[in-house]
C-alpha cells in the first residue's frame, strides 16, 4: 500500500499512489520513525510549506526516522487550499510574491512567514477550523485557483465553471450547479489570489 502522505483540498493525509507535482511539509515529523505511518498529529508547527520535488539534486528517503514527514500535493491549487504556502528556500521568488500579495490584500505593508503562517492556522479546516459557507453567486466571484466543495466532492475553480479534482488529476469542467457549496482555501489565500498570486495547476486542468 501507498504511504500515507498524499494530501487533498481539505487538508485531509491519505494513501494514494498518485505522487502529484509538489511536495511539502507541516514543520517536522508526523509519522512513526519504525513503521513509516502517521501518528495521531496531523501538524508539528504552524509552518506549512509547498516545496518543488527537484532542488539542487538533493535525494531524499521517504518518511526517514530523523526526518519531516514529506507530503504531496496534485499542484499548488490543492496545497494552497490545504492550507499550505510556498518555501522560502526552494521557491523563494514565488514565496516572496505570495507574501507580497498576502500582506497587500491585508493592508499591510510587509508580513513576516510566522505571521503569515499564523494567520493561515486560523483559517485552515485541518486545523479544526469550520468551512465558509457560500452561495451560487459566491462560487461564481470566486477567482481562478481557489478549492471548494460539495460534501466530500472537491473542485476548482477556472474560467468561471468547476474542475472536479482527484489525488490523480481533474475531471471534465462543469457549470456552478447551484449552491451548497463551502470555500475549502483559507480567506486569506483566496484575497491573496484576488491581489495577484496566480496558482498553479496540474496540466488536467482545462477549463
């Protein structure tokens, strides 16, 4: 069986043999050093970052004893509505737009990562936090990037239709089918996006 390491747009760890475009981690080791399986915690800090898988040819083994725990994510589109944000080593230009467009939607002029990340922690649903209820006409203003969900059914959003999504890549867009629906990225993430972070999708997402 798969490792327990694939994360979905709520947030959720489950098994899948679908590794995704982008790794990540939530601040330190969540699984049992032995037996290469999650413990009860589900976060070691409030750091949750999005990480490219290739970086300076460094390998790593998988769920190591002395090691974070590695997560994956489809693309940025999920990691972000999990509530991740970019690495400021590996993707340091993107983290630092993000931050740009994070603090700017804030009317701030400049955020740090541990306050960026504490805000974030507020807001994320595997954090315990409750999901932001929306309408039809909530969906349809929502911009390109940002998760959403009908029950245990996730999409996202582009080009004004919804991406049904899966560890394994997109389904066939559909029109907004009513309402229903609960925003799965953090707020504050969508306001980002709204102030000019671009999310990235995996190559199934066509609108």
């Amino acid at each position: 069986m798969p490792l327990q390491n694939r994360v979905t747009p709520f947030g959720a760890i489950e098994h899948d043999p679908a590794r995704g475009l982008y790794m990540g981690n939530r601040g330190g080791r969540l699984h049992d050093a032995a037996t290469r399986t999650l413990t009860r915690r589900r976060w070691a800090s409030h750091h949750w970052i999005i990480c490219v898988t290739r970086f300076k040819g460094r390998q790593r083994t998988i769920m190591s004893p002395n090691s974070y725990t590695e997560l994956f994510f489809l693309d940025e589109v999920t990691a972000l509505s999990a509530g991740h944000r970019p690495c400021y080593e590996c993707q340091r230009q993107r983290a630092l737009h993000f931050a740009e467009t994070f603090a700017g939607s804030q009317a701030q002029g400049h955020m740090r990562a541990g306050e960026i990340d504490r805000r974030l922690h507020d807001e994320r649903l595997a954090a315990g936090n409750s999901p932001v209820p929306l309408t039809a006409a909530g969906v349809r203003s929502l911009p390109d990037g940002v998760m959403i969900a009908r029950g245990p059914d996730c999409y996202a959003v582009k080009g004004g239709r919804l991406l049904p999504w899966t560890h394994g890549g997109y389904g066939e867009a559909i029109d907004v089918p009513g309402s229903g629906f609960v925003l799965l990225t953090p707020r504050s993430t969508v306001a980002a996006i709204r102030a000019g972070f671009e999310p990235r999708f995996h190559p199934t997402a066509t609108p």
